[in-house]
C-alpha cells in the first residue's frame, strides 16, 4: 500500500487538473439543452476509466446514458465492489449569486468551487483515481470491480432501477460502495447510517377559465392563490407533526442507541443557527435538530407560482396556483402510501369553488443501515488510517433512492463513505468541495479497496 500512496501523492496535481476538465461539463440533467454536453461527461468519464485501466462502455438508457467500468482479474476468491455515483448536475441557477462562473472551477481558501464538485463529479472521480493508484503501482487490484455511473441522479433516476434489473447478473456483487454523502465535520470522516426517502409533488389549484379583475370579481370567488395558501397551511400542526392521515403509520421508531450515538456527536445548535443566519431553529416537537434532519420525516414547499409578481401592482385573481412540495421519508414509508394519504388530505381541506390535481414528480425510499459486519470494519479502519481518527456514525437528511434497490436487487450491503462538508452549498450557488478532502479521499478509498479484499 505504501507504492499506492505514494503515487497518489506525486499525481494529485494531475488529478485535479482531470477534475477540473470533468466540471466544465454542464451535465445537468434536468435541462433538455444540455442533453449533448450529458451525454459528453458521459464519454468523458468512459474515457477516463479507461485510462485507469478498467474496460468501460457507455450504455444508452431511455434518458440520459449509464457509464459502466469493470476490472475482474483479481479471482473468484476475492471480493466483488460495485461502486456507484452520477455524473449529472443540477441547474446553477440563480447564477448571479456564484462567486465564480459554476463550469469553471475555481480554488478559493482550500477548497473546489464549481457545480458537481461536491454532488458528485467530484466524489465519483475520487473512485476513479483510487483505482487507477492501485492498477498503476501494481498492476492489479485487491478487489473485482463494477463501476456504475449514472446521469439521472438529480432527475429521480428513472431508468437505473430498470438498467439494475435487467442486468442483475452482470452487476452481482459482495459489497456496494457509494460516496455522495458528507463527512460531518472537517477532519472527522464519516459513515452514513441511515438516509432519508422522497415524495414529491406538484399541487395545481385551479379556479376560473382566465385572471380576473380584482375588483370586479373579487369577493365573488375562490381566489386559488388564497386556495392554496389555506391548503398549504394544513400540512402541518403548530408542533411541526405532519397532519395527513395515517402518515406516520409506517414510521420505525428509532432505538435508543443510535439516538444516543447522534447526541454523542460534536454539534450546537447555536452554532448551526449562526451558519446558517436564522434567527430560530424549528421543526417537529420533542425531537432534536439532528433527529429531525436524519431520523424524522418532513414536509416542505419547494416552490410556489401563482399571480402577478413583476414591479408594482397589477390587481388580479389568479386562475391557477401551484406549489412543489416534498416530503422527506424514513423506513419504512413509502411515496405511494404518502400519495394516498395526501389525495385523501385535499379532499378534506380544499374550499369550494377550486379544482385540485395532485401530480407525482418523483419519489425514493428511506434506507437504513447495519452498522456492523466485515465490510462496514473495513470502511472504518480505513478511514481511521487515512484521517487519523476514528469515524463517526451519522445520518443523512437528504435520498439516494438506488441505495435501498441496490441492496434489494443485487443481496449486498451498501456503504456510503462520503467526502464532502457541512454547507458545501449542494444544490446551490457556490458549490464547494475541501481540496483537503479529495486528496485524502482517494488515498482512504484505496485503502479500502485493500481492506476490502482482507
């Protein structure tokens, strides 16, 4: 091992050159206008696992292609890891907010700024380096590999699911290894022990065939906007508890161990209210703040349209009002019962006078893990030797829908060994990844590979 982290150190210049030509693709997925520039981070990343010395193909899905990579010569007696991650972005936008341009990466106080440098482009690559240290020093690696990378992540990735079925045998494997996750603090790496599932909506109120004068209507009819707000308004009691019915039928009550791992952990609320610059936290009552975000559900309005909302006043009743709302889920719900609970919760609560449709965007499942086992050892030792210090358990707030299906479909556990920070600006402008943790990164998950095969 010690030629392995060697050669990392002595090419980390070139490996963030090679991240850095991977962020000027504008691989968003959600935007029909970048389908060819998906399709090249596509090719680009093939390419790149090529040179590694892994076999790589692109492989057409009804969207946006899947990357696949494979080495196997390292026997039947040694393991096989599937390891996965996405290429796709998500939209840069509001773009005036960036600091620097999001394609173009940017090093500022130690760290990557630049869209997918954190979610995932530059995790995902981590993997890619990794191997490439072990098939460069010794010609071989410790371990069988399969290689999936995806570009639909960000859009609920419609056809993995499909693509993993269809090729179960092909993708058969020991032990899953995923790192699109964060450490949950700086220096102290982390494995994930939970993640949280999504239901996601669009709710569309809608009243007269067109806007309507204020004045002239107003007080004669449902204003949808006015609809909608009411409709919103009722998702949840004053104790921040979620009011559609039987929604919490199917949530697992936590045991008492892993919530006394989380009060364990190194956090203060008052420390995370400055970072964030609110003026109160909030949430579900009874609960902590890093229960709420890892181990209890959720219900947020993602957006809202409805009505004139240009400079100064134009008195109209808006015919329609929409409103993306999600819900963050925990095992062992599901998006359709939380579907069903929802059509049955605007039937009760939409005034006369306004339609309802109810339109399912998308949706994944909670998953939760067994902290323990060989595998789960040999991510920790790892980390351990890469960081110097041992690493935490935590949660995650945010879904991975494939990590349920993959252990599902394929019998192997999952392990989420992720390398970015708290406040990394996922989803956001100005996303970042600590060049600390992509350097040190790729050595832990060699590493792992080598205790993997142990």
């Amino acid at each position: 091992m010690a030629d392995v982290l060697k050669f990392i150190d002595s090419e980390l210049g070139r490996f963030k050159s090679e991240l850095y030509d991977f962020l000027r693709i504008p691989s968003i997925s959600a935007k029909s206008e970048h389908d060819a520039d998906t399709r090249s981070a596509a090719h680009w990343l093939a390419d790149r696992m090529k040179d590694a010395g892994l076999s790589a193909e692109v492989l057409d899905t009804p969207g946006h292609p899947i990357v696949l990579g494979e080495w196997r010569g390292a026997g039947d007696d040694a393991p096989t890891v599937l390891i996965y991650g996405h290429y796709d972005v998500q939209p840069p936008e509001p773009l005036d907010l960036w600091e620097s341009p999001p394609f173009e990466a940017t090093e500022r106080e130690g760290r990557i700024y630049a869209r997918g440098s954190a979610d995932d482009k530059g995790q995902l690559y981590m993997h890619v380096k990794a191997l490439e240290a072990h098939l460069a020093t010794n010609g071989t690696l410790p371990i069988n590999v399969v290689v999936i990378a995806e570009g639909e992540e960000e859009v609920g990735s419609p056809n993995l699911v499909p693509f993993v079925e269809a090729n179960a045998e092909r993708l058969g494997c020991d032990v899953v290894v995923i790192s699109d996750t964060a450490m949950f603090a700086p220096g102290l790496p982390t494995l994930l022990f939970s993640l949280r599932g999504l239901a996601y909506f669009e709710i569309v109120v809608k009243g007269a065939k067109s806007d309507l004068h204020s004045g002239e209507y107003g007080g004669s009819i449902t204003n949808p906007a006015n609809a909608l707000a009411k409709i919103v308004a009722s998702l949840q009691d004053e104790d921040g508890r979620i009011t559609l019915p039987g929604f919490y039928d199917d949530v697992v009550e936590w045991d008492e161990e892993t919530r006394e791992q989380i009060r364990s952990l190194p956090y203060d609320d008052e420390e995370y209210r400055k970072e964030l610059d609110v003026p109160a936290l909030a949430g579900e009552k009874g609960y902590s703040t890093l229960e709420r975000l890892w181990i209890r559900p959720t219900c947020d309005v993602n957006g809202m349209l409805s009505g004139y909302t240009g400079q100064g006043a134009k008195t109209v009743l808006p015919n329609m009002a929409m409103a993306k709302v999600s819900f963050r889920l925990v095992p062992d719900q599901r998006p359709s019962r939380v579907k069903e609970s929802l059509e049955a919760h605007l039937k009760q609560v939409t005034p006369p006078g306004v339609d309802v449709d109810l339109i399912e965007v998308q949706g994944g499942r909670a998953w939760r893990a067994r902290v323990e086992g060989k595998f789960f050892d040999a991510a920790a030792e790892a980390l351990e030797e890469a960081f110097g210090t041992r690493p935490a358990l935590a949660g995650g707030g945010g879904s991975i829908p494939i990590v349920g299906e993959f252990e599902e479909k394929l019998g192997a556990p999952a392990l989420l060994v992720g390398f970015s920070l708290p406040g990394s600006n996922l989803h956001a402008p100005n996303e970042w990844l600590a060049i600390e943790n992509y350097e040190k990164g790729i050595g832990a998950l060699a590493l792992l590979y080598e205790k993997l095969a142990q």
